[in-house]
C-alpha cells in the first residue's frame, strides 16, 4: 500500500447526520486499509464535547456542511475545532457550493470535497490531506520555535545595549574606545540577526554608531523602534510612517517627536523587503534631501526619481 508507514496508524472522525454515509465512507476507507480507527458523530455539538477531551486526538476530521434541525452547520464550527487543534486537517463534505464554503477555506487546514464523491476519489483526497495536515503542523511548530528564538534574541540584545551603557559611563573616553568597538559590534550582530525583513545599510550603520558614542538613550529607541518595525506590516495603523516626497520608494518613520529614520521598500527582493538608510536624530530635511538624492545609488533606487 502507497505510504502504508504514514498512514496505517491514521484516526479519522467523520461527522455526518445521514447514517449511510457513515456506513459508505466506513467501508471505503477500512477496504482501503486507510485507518486504524474511525469514529462516528452525528452532529457537530456532539463532536465539538469530544474534541475537549485531553486524549481527543484524530488525524483528520470529515465533516459535513448541512445538519438538519441542528442550528449549526459544520462551517460554524471551525472556530471551536481550531481552538486546540489548529493544524488538525478538516476536509467538508458537501454537495453545494456558495459563500459559505469560501468563507470556511480562509482557515488554515481546511479543504473541499464535493458530494457525491467516487470511493478512489475519496481514497486519493483523504491520503492527499493527511499529508497537507502533516506538513502544516511542522510549519507550525517551526513557527513557533523560530519565535521563541526571535525572543530570546531580543532579550540578549537588550542585556548588550543595557551592559554596553554601563561601560560607557565607566573610566576615560580613551580606555574604553576598543571595548566600546566590541561593544556596538556585538549590538550590531544580534540585531541583524534578529532582523527578518529589514536589512541595515552601511549608512544607517554608521548613523548607530555615531548615536552609540553620543546619544545612547536614543540608539536604545532607535533600536527598539526598528525591531518592532520588523515584525509589523506596513499598513499596520499607528506606525508613524510617511512617504518622503523627496526621493521616490522612500519612507520615514517616527523614532521620537523630533528623530526619525529612513528606509525605501524594495519592489523586487527574494530576501529583505525593506532597506533602513539613515537616521535623522534632528528632523534635518534639508540635509538629508541632499544626502538621499546624492547617495540614492548607494541604497538601491536606480535613477533617483523625484517626486
């Protein structure tokens, strides 16, 4: 049998309120050699008490779309099921199609399989999800380790920053230069670490290091600023981000009332999405105009329109 070491410890759950295909889908499975185990319910409030079982744990869940004198159908449960099982495949069985059935495909996991259905076309679908289920449940996990990591990412960064400030304050300018070099390198590998859409350019690199000497409550903001950035999308609401009408794909965003840094959005990139260019720790528009369109090569926007 096609993967039999995937799919020969399988539980698949199928809700339904018509017997016969309970009896139907059974029998095509089991001939199949498909699961170790099948369970029947006969309508959604009776399932969704099973899913909050601790030991309630299927690998793929069959789920009708219309139950008579139920008040529910099966796409007004998808919330409850994704409360603890967000990965759990959930395939609907349904002979209409409509806005309904749209709405119902927005979440993660959930596919389609149109009434009636042939028994290898249900074989073919049901091997064809589980696998679907199986990769997004590591996507996931990954996630969700890669979170934990960008976590304790932070927190290292801001035990160099805070221990990077408390050297600055100890003994002469000139005894601590090399340990402050140490110091800002430090800072600037795990903050680009930390950065998954925002890559930082050798002037805005030099812009940090400049306020790492002389402004170093401000670098602490900046810093912060630029990795909150990172994580949040540029439509996000209350982001203080403006077009610069100076240089076309080039943007500022609000660091403090007066400082602010520039960065332009890539149109075309594999990786990095966004370029932070410089930062302007006093609002000084003239100067960065004539900065960003003399230098408008050096941080990728190729001709240097203006707006």
């Amino acid at each position: 049998m096609e993967n039999a070491d995937v799919l020969n410890a399988v539980h698949i759950v199928l809700v339904d309120d018509e017997p016969r295909i309970h009896d139907m889908i059974s029998d095509i499975l089991e001939k199949a050699e498909l699961v170790k185990r099948i369970e029947s319910f006969y309508d959604p409030l009776s399932f969704i008490e099973y899913l909050r079982k601790e030991d309630a744990s299927p690998d793929l869940v069959l789920l009708d779309v219309h139950f008579e004198n139920s008040g529910l159908s099966g796409v007004d449960i998808i919330p409850f099921i994704r409360e603890n099982h967000p990965c759990l495949p959930i395939v609907l069985l349904t002979g209409m199609e409509g806005e309904e059935i749209e709405s119902a495909q927005d979440y993660e996991c959930v596919y389609f399989i149109p009434k009636p259905v042939s028994p290898e076309h249900l074989v073919r679908m049901v091997r064809f999800y589980l696998g679907m289920g199986r990769k997004s449940a590591q996507r996931t996990a990954e996630l969700s380790r890669n979170l934990v990591e960008h976590k304790e990412l932070v927190k290292l960064l801001k035990t160099e920053l805070a221990q990077a400030e408390i050297s600055s304050w100890a003994g002469g300018r000139q005894t601590n230069d090399r340990r402050e070099t140490r110091a800002f390198q430090r800072v600037l590998e795990i903050l680009t670490t930390v950065l998954n859409n925002c890559e930082l350019m050798p002037s805005f690199i030099h812009d940090m290091e400049k306020l790492f000497d002389s402004d170093f409550p401000l670098l602490k903001k900046a810093v912060d600023t630029v990795i909150r950035f990172d994580l949040t999308d540029l439509t996000t609401p209350g982001l203080n981000v403006h077009k610069y009408k100076g240089v076309k794909d080039v943007y500022t965003l609000r660091i403090t009332k007066k400082a602010r840094l520039f960065f332009c959005q890539l149109q075309h990139s594999d990786n990095k999405r966004l370029r932070l260019i410089r930062i302007d720790p006093e609002h000084d528009t003239s100067g960065m105009d004539k900065w960003l369109k003399a230098n408008c090569d050096t941080y990728g926007v190729l001709g240097c329109d203006t707006e």
